[in-house]
C-alpha cells in the first residue's frame, strides 16, 4: 500500500471515530431519542457530508458505538484482570474471598454509568425494531463469548471452574449485572448500586462454579 492510498483511509478512520465521539456526547446529553445528524456533526466539527459518508442512519452510529465501547470494556476487563489480586484477609471464607476479589479488582469498571442510561434507552427502542435488536443479540453474544476467558481465569485462581454451560454463565452475568446497574443509574452519586453489581457478579459467578475436578 502506497502512503497515498494509506493517508486517505486513515483520514476516513479519523473521521469517523470523531463522529462517534460526538455521537457519544450528544447521545449523554439529549438521548438517542431526541439526538439528529446535525447535532452530532456540530459537535463533531464536520458538515453533514462526514455523517453520511460514513453512516447510513442514526441506528448505525448507536451499533458502531456500542460495539467501540464493548470492545473498550473487554480490554479495560482484560487488564484489571491481569492486575487482579486475591483478597483474603484471615478468617475470610473462600466464597467471601472471591468476592471481596471481584469488587476491588473491577470496582473501576463501574464509575461511570452514562452508558449504561444510553443502552438502556437504545435497548427499548430496539425492542419495538427488529432488525435491530437482530444486531444487540449479535453483539451482546460476542461480549459473552470475550468476557467469559476472564471469569474461567478468575475462577481457577480460587480453584474452581464453571458448573454450567458456558452460554448460560454468561448470560447469568450478563442480567445480573444490568439489573443491578439499572439502580446505578437513577441514584448515579451513591457507589452502593455499583458495588451490589459487582457483588451480585461475583455471587452468580461463585453459585455456578464448583471445585476444580481431580484436585
């Protein structure tokens, strides 16, 4: 590839994630809902052009950006995984162990729920659209499929692996968690819902796991 084909294809990828980040800021601030083309180009800097040459409608930019911020949550997962200490101070049960480890080692993955009030919201409108919930459930399986290397890895720390199939842990954490996030969102300067996901997690994940077999 010359440089001058390699510049313009960068610059097209350069384009369309600032879409995306004035996506992403008008989407917080007005709702997918009541959010336009327009809007989104303003705060991205660009004329309507750089909307459409990159996006057909409004629907592709949500599905472009919920998958950059799921891949974003698999790689900050990846690292606090690989950062993850076992948190068992004495006297501690093992079970209790396991979750004092999940919340101390992914409490930062919680801080911010803005996204969790655009999913929602984009959820129940994909709700009333086929076609598009069509795509969630693609995305929201591939999300499974990422995350559940990281809970086998945390598991095996304790010794222990999954009791269920793989599909049925993963998406066990999955509702438990949006559940539990769904308070976060409405009372998004208390920690306490934040902290009751990732215990709620690590309590789903425990139940359906059991000790390593010949060990």
């Amino acid at each position: 590839m010359t440089t001058e084909t390699a510049r313009p294809k960068r610059s097209r990828a350069a384009t369309r994630e600032r879409v995306l980040d004035g996506a992403l800021a008008v989407f917080a601030e007005r709702g997918f809902g009541r959010s336009t083309p327009e809007q989104i180009c303003e705060r991205a800097g660009f004329t309507r052009g750089a909307f459409y040459s990159n996006f057909g409608s409004m629907d592709e930019v949500f599905l472009a950006l919920w998958q950059r911020q799921a891949n974003a949550l698999v790689q900050r997962l990846r690292a606090a995984v690989d950062d993850v200490q076992v948190t068992a101070p004495a006297g501690t049960s093992v079970d209790r162990a396991f979750t004092a480890t999940v919340v101390d080692g992914l409490s930062g993955l919680t801080a911010d729920v803005s996204w969790h009030v655009l999913t929602a919201e984009f959820s129940a409108y994909a709700a009333r659209r086929p076609e598009v919930a069509a795509v969630i459930v693609e995305h929201r399986a591939a999300l499974r499929h990422a995350l559940l290397p990281m809970i086998v890895r945390v598991l095996a720390a304790f010794g222990r692996e999954p009791a269920v199939d793989e599909d049925t842990l993963g998406r066990s954490v999955v509702a438990v968690y949006d559940g539990a996030m769904s308070q976060a969102m409405i009372e998004p300067d208390d920690p306490t819902p934040r902290r009751l996901a990732l215990e709620l997690v690590a309590a789903i994940v425990w139940d359906r796991s059991r000790p390593v077999r010949g060990q």
